[in-house]
C-alpha cells in the first residue's frame, strides 16, 4: 500500500494530525502488512499538502507544546485517493518472503540451527496470528468491511504460512 494512499484513506475518516495517523495505524494493526519509518509519514503530508491534496484546518496551540496541525483532504485529494485505491487494487499479489532466499541455500546450511531458526519464525507468526485476531475480535463493531476483510485475510495467510513452515520441517527434518 503507498503511504498516499493509506494518508488520504485515514483523511477520507476526517480531520487528523500526522501523530494521530500513526496511532491509528499502530492501532487497526496496519503496521503488520505495511512498513514506513515515522519520519516518511511527516514527508507524506507535507508533500500531499504542497501538491494541493490535503490542507491545513485547523492549527491547536497548547502551552508547551509546538503547534499541532489537523489536516483534512481536498477534493483534488478526494480524486488521487479514488486513483490510488483503484491502482493498489489492479496491482497483483507480490510472492515474496524473506525465507525463499534461505531456502534457496537450505542443503548448505546446518540442519539443526536451520530448524530451530524455523521454530522461532514459526513462533513470531504464531504471535502475530494471534494479535491480528485480537483486533479482530476487540474492534469488530468498529471495523470497516475493507478493514475486516484484510485481517481475515491476514490471519488465513498467517495460518498457511505456520502450516507451511511446519511442513518444511517435517520434509527436511522429520519434524
């Protein structure tokens, strides 16, 4: 997902500060299909903003503290976010994973710390697994239909993922 998209689509939501964004992110587990660095969602809005896209709407000012800016979109911004989200849609699924690298090279590696290394990935889906379904269950009111469909696919690919490591092992191990 661009980081255009995901700005504009957070924005379609309502009014938002850059901070805010991040926390829903953080919050709806988007962080879990999606990587950025923090700094880059700052650039985001700021290049969304000089692109017309977004605007200022209000600007909080609290002591101590530096101003606080809410964006909310524009109609220009309206029409990129409709562009975008049916762009992102056409694009096909990416069929990569760290691990094919791995496994391309598996025969010269050591079976026993190759295994283990297999133990503790399957372990991290396995957590990861369970927060996606977490959120799930928690937010299910609260959740878009777009939202909710993505953990369930999220979690379904999770799961093929865990069966599909511990097949691994059992060929290549006897696990």
């Amino acid at each position: 997902m661009s980081l255009k998209l995901l700005v504009l689509g957070l924005l379609m939501e309502g009014e938002k500060h850059p901070y805010e964004v991040q926390q829903q992110v953080k919050a709806r587990g988007m962080d879990c299909y999606m990587k950025y660095a923090k700094g880059s969602l700052y650039y985001a809005f700021d290049q969304l903003e000089k692109s017309g896209m977004i605007e200022v709407k209000e600007v909080i000012r609290e002591t101590n503290r530096p101003d606080k800016k809410m964006y909310g979109i524009t109609p220009k911004g309206e029409e990129q976010f409709q562009q975008l989200l049916l762009e992102e849609l056409q694009k096909p699924m990416q069929l990569t994973n760290p691990i094919y690298a791995a496994l391309t090279f598996a025969s010269y590696g050591d079976p026993q710390k190759m295994d283990e290394a297999l133990e503790v990935n399957i372990q991290e889906v396995r957590r990861l697994a369970g927060l996606l379904e977490s959120i799930q269950e928690e937010k299910r009111e609260r959740l878009s239909w777009g939202a909710r469909a993505i953990l369930i696919g999220a979690v379904e690919h999770l799961h093929a993922e865990m069966r599909w490591m511990e097949r691994i092992r059992e060929e290549a191990w006897g696990r």
